[in-house]
C-alpha cells in the first residue's frame, strides 16, 4: 500500500511531466515513493516513529462493516468512519476526510521521489531545480536529525533511565 496519494503531486509537478517520468507505469511511481520513504526514514528513525509516521490504510472495498474511526482509502483521499457503516465514503454522512500525514513531510517525500525518477531516466539531465530541491529536502532531513529542527511528528517511545552506574576497580599495586 502507497503512503502517498496521487493528488499529493499536483503542488509540485504537471500530470503530464509525472507521466512521463514514470513512463505511465505506477509502479516506477512507487519504486521512488519506496526508495524516498526509506531515505526519509533512516534520518527520523533514532528520533521519530517512523511506523506511525508512514502508516497506510487498507483500501475502501464495498461489504465490510467499518467501525468507529476506522480509516480507509477511497479516490484518493483518507475518510475516517463517523459511526459503524458500509456506505461508500463520499457518498454518506457516515465519514469525514481524514488528514494525518505532516503535510511537511509529504513535500519532502516527494522531492527526493521526483529526484529519483528523474535520476533514472536520464541522471545527466536532471533540472536545477529538482537537484536544488532534493538537496533542501535532505539539509532538512540533516537538521531534524541533529535536533536543529523540531517537527511535528511523533517521538519514538522512551524506556526511563532511572539509574546509570560507572566507575572502575580499585586501584592495585604492582609492587612487591
């Protein structure tokens, strides 16, 4: 399953340019999705719960019972179920849109996605601006790492130290 939504390039690329970088094939899309998503993580992980970050939702499918804020995919958007329900979600009261990723970090997913696409079909050509925002994407990524930044993700779970012990022996002598 795809964390990001197809709707989510629209800011940063024409359909057509997409297109053509993926060659119509969606899943060279999701190959540079993958690869940014992983790219992204290994930054955030030591500080940042990249599973709760990068969670994805199941696919909205007609015959399921849907419980309470149970969250799925439909026409590329997430809805949040109002009340148990197997109406579709557009279509009833039963759900409302749904936002949950850090809109910040969708654009830097895309960036790297987009400077990985364009590496692949011709690294010799890869506009400024894709090379310049990459690089942004990932001093950003370099500064929340170092705890220059601060977003507004959920922190990785912390177990407390309450105790740290140190020391060494006691000195002995060597002489007789």
């Amino acid at each position: 399953m795809r964390w990001m939504l197809d709707r989510d390039y629209s800011a940063l690329i024409r359909s057509e340019i997409r297109s053509a970088l993926t060659r119509a094939n969606d899943y060279s899309l999701e190959d540079g999705e993958k690869m940014a998503e992983q790219e992204i993580r290994s930054y955030l992980k030591a500080m940042y719960d990249v599973d709760t970050i990068f969670v994805t939702y199941p696919e909205w499918s007609d015959g399921p019972t849907y419980e309470i804020d149970e969250v799925v995919r439909h026409r590329d958007h997430y809805w949040k179920a109002t009340v148990q329900t197997t109406n579709q979600p557009e279509d009833s009261a039963d759900w409302v849109l749904f936002t949950y990723r850090d809109r910040l970090l969708v654009m830097i997913l895309i960036d790297i996605a987009l400077y990985h696409l364009h590496a692949a079909v011709n690294p010799r050509a890869i506009s400024d601006i894709r090379v310049k925002r990459y690089n942004d994407a990932i001093a950003w990524l370099k500064k929340v790492a170092k705890g220059e930044l601060i977003p507004d993700l959920p922190a990785v779970a912390t177990e407390d130290i309450t105790t740290l012990n140190y020391g060494s022996r006691d000195k002995t002598s060597d002489r007789w």
